[in-house]
C-alpha cells in the first residue's frame, strides 16, 4: 500500500536517530503554557497534545505537575524516543496514533497543536486534523492551534516530492544530514480563520506569535466548539 505524503515524517525521525541527533529543538512553546494560565486549565483538567513530535512539550507540562495529559504523534519512532528521553517515567503519557484514521475513547479539557497543521497539503486531510480536535474536545473546553507562518505568506511544497532524500541542516548540532523531505502548506491568516470556523469552530483569540521553537513566526488559534 502507498504511504501517504504525511506519513513521510517517520522516516525523517528515523534518519535523525541514525545519525545519534534529535531532530527537535528541547525548548519548550510559550505560548502553551501561557494559554493555559490565561484560560486556568488547572492540574486537574485533562490536556490533549495533537502531534507531540519528541514530546518537548508534554514533557514540559508532565514536569510542572500537569499529569492528566496525553502526546499522540504518528510516528512509532518519536514515541519510542519520548518514552527513551524520559526513561520510561511517562510510559502511559504518550501514544503512537494517526489521527486521519483513528480516534481515542476519551475527550479532554485542553487540546494544544503546535505546528502539525501545515504539515497537511490536501483539503480532506487538513478538515480531518480539524474534526479530530472537535470530536475529543469537550463541549466547554477550548483548543489551541498552532501553524507555521506570518499570516501573510503562503507556501505549499510538492506532494510528490514527500520521500525524497534532502540535505537539512539539524538545528540542534549545526550539522548537514541526508534526512526525508517531508511536506509543508503554510496558508495565509484569512485563510487560516475560514477552515477554522468552516469546521465548527468559534475563534476566541488570533494572533502571531515569535515565541514558538524553532519558528520564525507562527499563527496562533485559541478556539472552541461553535454553539
């Protein structure tokens, strides 16, 4: 069976791994926690990360006390690596699970994404990242969504060009590596709002943030379920 473009992100994990390098950067996204100290998601609420990558963010979270959380990523082998970075401790915070096709039992208080949407460059696939977050958010909790760009900006990288072999430099040693190319849509701010709100959500702030890792800029959603 043909894998999927999205899917291609598995093997760029693997190819940092081979190469004895994390392909993430450690510091963690500010403005998760500050949207959860602005809308007092407390300790006890329970907190979704979608696309959790090497886990810097959950672990972050899981560090201050947030235990009531779960990381989902796609990737076996970045979950693997979250569970090897944290020896283990957090065995039962994190999942290996793709949300195009799969669901969870539970919903959760606090859902948060921080740049996994524009990896998305088909219209059917975007809408479903979308309809995941709805399905398991509960009815008064809110979601943070986190893409790539200025809100000016627009890019779309080829869907054929997903697998090829590239050379990238990994921000973490400054090293050149052979690594997978992936895939990238960065859509502009109106267009980032519309798919928002066509997906049955209300926006309750918008805005661009400097603060994500790795990230020159980034468009920054705090939504809810539409009424």
């Amino acid at each position: 069976m043909k894998k999927e473009y999205y899917e291609a992100y598995e093997d760029r994990y693997k190819d940092a791994y081979d190469n004895n390098m994390l392909w993430e950067i450690k510091d963690f996204s500010k403005d998760v926690v500050k949207v959860i100290d602005d809308y007092n998601i407390t300790k006890n609420n329970s907190i979704l990360e979608v696309g959790c990558g090497e886990g810097r963010d959950t672990i972050h979270l899981l560090n201050m006390g947030y235990h009531n959380i779960l990381g989902i990523d796609y990737s076996k082998i970045v979950i693997a690596k979250c569970n090897e970075l944290t020896n283990n401790k957090y065995v039962n915070n994190f999942k290996s699970l793709d949300i195009m096709k799969d669901k969870l039992n539970n919903k959760y208080d606090f859902i948060y994404s921080v740049a996994v949407i524009h990896m998305f460059l088909k219209e059917e696939h975007r809408n479903l990242f979308y309809k995941f977050i709805y399905e398991h958010l509960n009815n008064n909790g809110i979601a943070l969504v986190i893409s790539m760009g200025d809100g000016t900006s627009t890019y779309k990288s080829n869907i054929d060009d997903a697998f090829k072999k590239v050379v990238r430099k990994n921000i973490n040693t400054n090293k050149e590596i052979m690594v997978t190319n992936t895939s990238c849509n960065i859509v502009d701010f109106a267009t980032f709002k519309e798919e928002i709100i066509r997906n049955n959500f209300k926006i309750i702030e918008c805005y661009i943030s400097s603060d994500i890792p790795n990230f020159d800029k980034c468009m920054c959603a705090v939504i809810s379920k539409q009424e």
